[in-house]
C-alpha cells in the first residue's frame, strides 16, 4: 500500500515558478512509478509528466515539455514536479499518482493505470 500527499499548490503570476512535492508513505515506494496528473474545470485528468521508478527515465506531455521538470528522491520517498514559466493554462488541480511498475521506462499512460492517489493541490497562475 502507498498513500501520497501532495504539496506546494498557489498562486503565482504568469511567468512565474512553483515546485509541487508528493510525498509517499510505503516501504515498496521505490519499486513505483510515479505521474503528475493535471485537472482543470470541466475537463479530463491528464496526465502531464511521469518518471520510472529509479529516476533514469522522464516522460512529459507536449504542452508542459521544456517548462516543467519531473524528479525523485527514493531516499526521501518523494517526488517533486519543478514547473517554470507558468501560464494561466497551466491553472489546475495536480495530482500525483503511483503504479508498480519494474520497468526502466516511463511513459504518460491514463488514470485508470494508476493504482495510488493523493488528494491533489490546486495550482493558479494569473495573467
């Protein structure tokens, strides 16, 4: 079992920075790969960046690509979701989410691949 708590939601302005941490509980928390998923309202949960269970490998959605940067700390059973030059677009609830998984890759996958949730953390980036 893994639980997941999100955390470093706010508000900022437009060109602005936030790191978002998702902080796991779970002594198999290394053996998982983790996504940050995104959901604004009146629209479907996507899933905008994922990383493998060592670290080794980072995928991101195209829209958040060069902006947004996925990292973990198996040590510290957490991982960090760093976004710069933030756009109003970007406004959302996040959440972070954790499947087992063996493999050395990541890839983005949908929401009913992911077995573990947090409770999400809003994010709100003014113009």
């Amino acid at each position: 079992q893994v639980q997941l708590v999100e955390s470093g939601g706010g508000l900022v302005q437009a060109g602005g920075s936030l790191r978002l941490s998702c902080a796991a509980s779970g002594r198999t928390f290394s053996s998982h790969a983790v996504a940050w998923f995104r959901q604004a309202p009146g629209k479907e949960r996507d899933c905008v960046a994922a990383i493998s269970w060592s670290g080794g490998s980072t995928t991101y959605a195209d829209s958040v690509k060069g902006r947004f940067t996925i990292s973990r700390d198996n040590a510290k059973n957490t991982v960090y979701l760093q976004m710069n030059s933030l756009k109003p677009e970007d406004t959302a609830v996040y959440y972070c989410a954790a499947r087992y998984s063996g493999s050395r890759l990541s890839y983005l996958g949908g929401p009913n691949e992911y077995d573990y949730w947090g409770q999400g953390t809003q994010v709100t980036v003014s113009s």
